[in-house]
C-alpha cells in the first residue's frame, strides 16, 4: 500500500474543491439564465417585445400595399431605405410629421422613403395624405413589427441593402435630429457610424 504525501493530499483536497466549486457555478449559470427567460417573458406569459437596435437585419415584412391593398412584402433591396412606423392614432407622429416631410424632402430620392404601419390599410392611407407623406407605404403584420422591435411610434430607420440597420430613432425629431438623419441616410456606403441613435 502506498503511503500519500501531504502534498499528494493537498492536491487531492485541492482538486475536489476545484470540482465543488465548478459545480456550484455552473448550477449558478443555470439559475440566472432560467431567471432571464422568466423576467423576459410579461405578465402575460407572452414575451417581451424587443428593440430596434443598430445591426440588426430586418427580414422581409409581410403585409398589403396601402395605395392599392393589394397584399405585399416589403424588402429591403434599394441602396438604402428609410422606414417611417407611424399609426394614425399617434398623436407624436402628427406632431413629427413637418419635420418627417422636410426628412423626406431633403433626401430625395436619393434614399428610398417608405412608411410602414399596421391595421387595415384605408385609415393608413388617409392618414399619410392628411399629414403630408408623399411616399411608399406598407400596412405590416403586428406579429413582424413586434418580432423586430418595431414597438414605439413614431421611429425612424436607415435600412442598407440587405436589411442592416444602420441607425434607429425614436420619437419626434427635432431640427438638428433631422439634419443628423440627413446626413447619416445620403453618406457614401460604409462611412455611416454603427452605433445607435435614438430620439427620447
């Protein structure tokens, strides 16, 4: 029979604690990934709605026309795009909507300019024309608007080719907000910053 060390006994000690202390850990990570999921899901069971962040990639949107109701999706494909979510009973939206038009005016067409909204089309269309937006528009599916974080009117998004945000804002831009989009929506490929802009 061999006799141990102390050494040999410290380092047996030592690895058990090791392996102790991994397993405490672990369990650890476990507990507080399960309390993520629990706080990230609502009161009622649903999930919570997501934000809108810099980088995502917008999928294809399903929904209808609102010129024509014809059903539609919404794709990403021109050389960049900005997405105007608006709802006819957003009162900040109507607040917004001169400086949206002077947004739309400034870029042109330099920049594709489509407003996207949800519900039955003719409310959408109506309201668009009462407030002044001369541009593309898309009613879309809640169920996409939610999934993406489309969750807050009115929000304004630069969407590169390929459906890559490459700036969000929320809430009614002020003039220096506006310029800022300008700016950002007719810069030269690759020279728009990525991080996050966002109207309070």
């Amino acid at each position: 029979m061999k006799v141990l060390s102390s050494r040999d006994v410290l380092f047996g000690v030592a690895g058990v604690a090791l392996a102790v202390q991994a397993f405490v850990v672990n369990r650890r990570v476990v507990e507080l990934r399960e309390r993520v999921e629990e706080l990230a899901t609502s009161s009622t069971g649903r999930p919570v709605p997501r934000s809108i962040r810099v980088g995502d990639v917008l999928p294809p949107a399903p929904g209808q026309r609102v010129h024509d109701g014809a059903k539609a999706t919404l794709t990403f494909d021109a050389p960049r795009t900005l997405v105007y979510f608006v709802s006819p009973k957003c009162g900040a939206c109507t607040t917004a909507a001169p400086e949206i038009r002077r947004l739309q005016q400034s870029v042109g067409t330099r920049v594709r300019n489509v407003a996207i909204g949800w519900g039955s089309p003719e409310p959408l269309a109506r309201y668009l024309r009462d407030i002044g937006f001369q541009v593309e528009a898309y009613s879309i599916s809640p169920k996409w608007l939610s999934e993406v974080g489309f969750t807050r009117t009115p929000s304004i998004a630069l969407v590169a080719p390929g459906g890559r945000l490459e700036g969000v804002w929320q809430g009614a831009p002020s003039p220096e907000v506006t310029d800022g989009i300008v700016a950002r929506a007719i810069a030269p490929p690759g020279t728009v910053r990525s991080e996050p802009a966002a109207v309070q």
